[in-house]
C-alpha cells in the first residue's frame, strides 16, 4: 500500500535528521542486550515490558548494531501501523475514508517521531491491530476475529501495559449489547470468551512471572492499576528505602516527596491536583492531534452527525477508556505526553479522513478538477506534517553527545569508573556506567552521592552547570573542566570529579 510505503520512507529519514536517540533508548537495548545473552530475569523483572526488546534482539540477527536494529523496529512498526489503521478505517468506514486516514497517520509527525529508539510505534502497530480485529468481531460477530483480537490485545500489553485496554473495550461492548437486549447471553459470551481466553494465554506467563515478583497478582511491575485511576494512594512498588547517604546526616532536613537536585518543581497536589491534570490532559491531547487534525476532526464529528451506531459505540468506548486512563497518568505520576495520548487519537482519524470529504466537497464549488478537491486539503496537512517531523531534530544534544564521545575516546575511564549526567543516553554514548545526577538524594550530599557511585566524569549542559556549580561551591576544587563542546547557543561541559 502506497501509504505504507511513504511512512516507511519518511521514518528513515526522520531517523538520519536526530541527533541522539531519546533517553529510554540505552535501557531498551540494555534489555534487549540481557536477553541475547539468556539473562531473561533482568528482562522480565524490568518496568519496562518486553516485547520491544525481544524484537530488538530477533531485529540484531540481521545486523550488528543495536541501535539500528532498534530503530529498524520502530520505523517498519510505523509502516505497520499504517496498515492496521487502514483494515480499521475499511471495516468501519469504507476503503476511500481508510485510504484517507492511513495517509494522514502517514504524514502525522507525532507518529513518524516515534521512529525512535523506544517501544511507542510498536505498541501503536499491535494497538490499531487489535482495534481492527475488535472491531471486526463487533461488527460481524465473530469469534474468531475476537481471538485475533485478544492475540494483538496481548502482544500490545507485553508492548505497554495499557494494551490491554482492548480486552477491556470488548468486554464493555458485548456486556452493552446484552444489558440493551439487542444480543442474548450466548451471543456475547460466544465473543467474549475467545477474546479474553487468547489475551490470557498470550499474557499469562508474563502476568505470572510478574505476580510472583511482587508476592500478589498484578498486571505491571509500573504503577498499579488504581494508581493510575486514583484510587489508591500505594504504587505497584514499595516506597523506596532512605539512602543511607541521607541516613549518616540527620542534621539534614528531608526533602519534599519528589524533590531532588536537578529536578523541575514537582506537580501540585491536593484540590489542585484535578485542574492541573485536566489541564495535562487537554494540552497534551491538541499536542497529539495537532491543530489541523483537531479542525479536521470536529468537521469529522458534525458529518457523521446522527444516531450512534456499533462503529460509534467502539470509537466512544476506546476513547471513555483511555481518557480515564491517560487522566490517572496525568494526576498520580506528573507524566503525560503525546506519545501516550497518540495510540487512542489514532482511533479517531476516521473521522479526520471524514473531515477532509468535507472540505474537498466545499472546494469542488471552486475548482473544477476533481482530483484538486482532494489534493489541496491533502498536501496541505503533508507540508504542516512533513515540515515540523523532518526537519533536523535535538540539535541540542549533539553537543552533549560529542562530549560523550571525548569521554569514551580520550578520557581513560578505569575499570569501575562511571559517567554522571541528566539523560541516560550521555552513559551510552560514553560506553560507560552511567550515574543519574538527580538521584542524589539531597543536594548538600551531591559530591559524596557522585565519590560513592565512583564517578570520574560529569557531563553538562549550560543551564545543567549552573546548578551543578552551585551545589558545589562549598568545595570549589572538587571538580575540574576538562572539555567543552559548542553548537550555536548550545554548550556541553565535561567536568572530572577529584578526590
């Protein structure tokens, strides 16, 4: 499919026009790393889920660069994607509004980013899957397609935990039919069981392996489930233990949970709470829709104006789930971005690729030719798309990056020795252990947090020095400049630590 083709294209050059690879990038192929060499407890027992890795690992027998292999991944995933969004958009609309949708996916720049070194773009490709297999069993009832559905449902929750979302869709939507009476109770169970039996078989040894870790039954080794929603106030993991840094100093006073040296302020908490994660929520979704898919989407809603059918009920359901969802995110961990919000928006492009017959039936009142009714509206979301995602990207960085490099080709790292910065990439490209700077845990202990971890060098960014002298000017000689890196206004700063 042309579409498809185009998104593989313009993830690859999206992938030549980055800098650095994002921060989450080393630890995936650290996973994927473990389990090349059969250390599957390390993979199993991460936060992260492992279905990415273990792709990254089978994508490494056809090349010898873990990067690259990491990235193959992403960027054929986005092309899949693609393709799953079409079977969606052909199954609930028709071929014309698929074609439409699956060409906007293509030129979405929040989807072509994700041609990263991270998990995203596979969890969307599994994620549209199992919408599309969803709907299909909705649509046609049909067991088999419910078990395709909860197949994909399971590969997206080894992906990310909220992949298994689908299941939960799906289990709302035949329960839905049954209570309005339109199916009785052996139609829905003849949907729901194999859906919920082939997402189990899939995630079970997963779900197991986890339960067991943490001693009672749970579904990620990241935030729990209520958590997430609000309802409790106790994460998946028990509160971390005080560092013994922090134990030798009691004149010290404690820090303000989520505090620490190098960190933004926290989010508020309290009554304020609710406001600041709607706010979070509503920001973050425009990000992801971008303007023109937010104009293209509401001219979407108002054609399909009108009773709701099986096809509305599905969209409504995915989207009721996932702001639920993407809302406990936002209030309990400070952490929501478009990346997150990307995977339930896509559900809607249908009604985007709706929006587009809309104007292109408003400019065929104006232009003649039919094939410019459609190609004006098109090329204009191409260039807004294209424009911002293809062009050079975390300039920033490669100054910081260089300055790992010098630091893995001329710093003479002794065995042991490691490499302090902010983001986990600067580790990776110093081939070194790597010391996060904000895990001090207080700022007055930051020289004794970096002598005990056995840091040799710190790498900064202009803004990044300024605190880091500031919380060592108590012992100004602790730390002496070793290299610099300059792009433009961007700087980065190698510092070797003394004593």
């Amino acid at each position: 499919m042309a579409a498809a083709l185009l998104a593989l294209l313009v993830r690859v050059i999206r992938w030549h026009q980055t800098a650095a690879m994002m921060n989450d990038g080393p630890e995936f192929i650290r996973l994927a790393q473990a389990i090349a060499a059969g250390d599957w407890h390390t993979a199993l027992s991460h936060p992260y889920h492992p279905l990415y890795p273990l792709a990254i690992r089978l994508a490494h027998g056809f090349t010898a660069d873990w990067e690259r292999a990491a990235v193959a991944v992403s960027v054929i995933a986005g092309a899949a994607a693609v393709l799953a969004l079409y079977e969606l958009l052909r199954e609930g609309f028709d071929a014309r509004i698929a074609a439409l949708g699956a060409f906007l996916l293509a030129v979405q720049p929040v989807a072509i980013e994700l041609a990263d070194v991270q998990s995203d773009a596979l969890y969307l490709a599994l994620f549209l899957g199992s919408a599309s297999c969803l709907l299909r069993a909705y649509l046609r009832e049909s067991a088999l397609h419910a078990a395709l559905a909860g197949v994909c449902a399971g590969l997206a929750y080894l992906t990310r935990p909220e992949g298994v979302g689908t299941v939960l869709v799906g289990m709302g939507l035949f329960g839905f039919e049954l209570v309005r009476r339109q199916w009785d109770l052996g139609r829905a169970l003849r949907l729901a069981l194999p859906l919920g039996l082939a997402a189990a078989l899939v995630m079970g040894p997963y779900v197991t392996q986890l339960s067991i870790q943490a001693g009672r039954p749970t579904l990620t080794a990241k935030k729990s489930v209520t958590h997430m929603l609000g309802v409790s106030e106790k994460g998946a993991r028990p509160e971390p233990a005080v560092d013994p840094l922090l134990a030798a100093h009691p004149e010290l006073a404690p820090l303000p949970r989520g505090v620490r040296p190098f960190r933004d302020a926290p989010a508020p908490q309290g009554a304020s709470t609710l406001t600041y994660a709607l706010k979070q929520l509503a920001g973050e979704s425009f990000r992801a829709l971008r303007p023109e898919g937010v104009l293209l989407l509401a001219l979407g809603l108002w054609a399909a104006r009108g009773g709701i059918t099986r096809r509305g009920w599905l969209f409504a359901a995915y989207t009721a789930l996932y702001a639920v969802v993407l809302f406990g995110l936002a209030a309990t961990s400070d952490y929501l971005s478009r990346r997150h919000v990307l995977p339930p928006a896509t559900l809607l492009f249908g009604y985007e690729a709706l929006g587009v017959t809309v104007i292109a039936g408003w400019l065929g009142r104006v232009l003649r030719p039919p094939a410019l009714r459609w190609a004006v509206p098109l090329a204009l979301v191409a260039a807004l798309g294209l424009g911002k995602s293809l062009r050079p990207d975390r300039q920033d960085a490669l100054p910081e990056r260089r300055a790992a490099d010098w630091v893995r080709t001329e710093g003479e790292l002794g065995s042991g020795e490691s490499v302090a910065a902010i983001k986990r990439r600067v580790g990776y490209y110093a081939s070194a252990p790597f010391v996060d700077l904000r895990q001090a845990p207080h700022p007055a202990l930051l020289l004794e947090f970096l002598r005990r971890e056995h840091v040799r060098y710190v790498i900064v960014s202009a803004k990044e020095r300024d605190e880091l002298l500031r919380l060592t000017e108590a012992s100004p000689d602790a730390l002496a400049l070793r290299h610099e890196e300059a792009l433009g206004k961007d700087q980065a700063f190698v510092y070797e630590l003394r004593g």
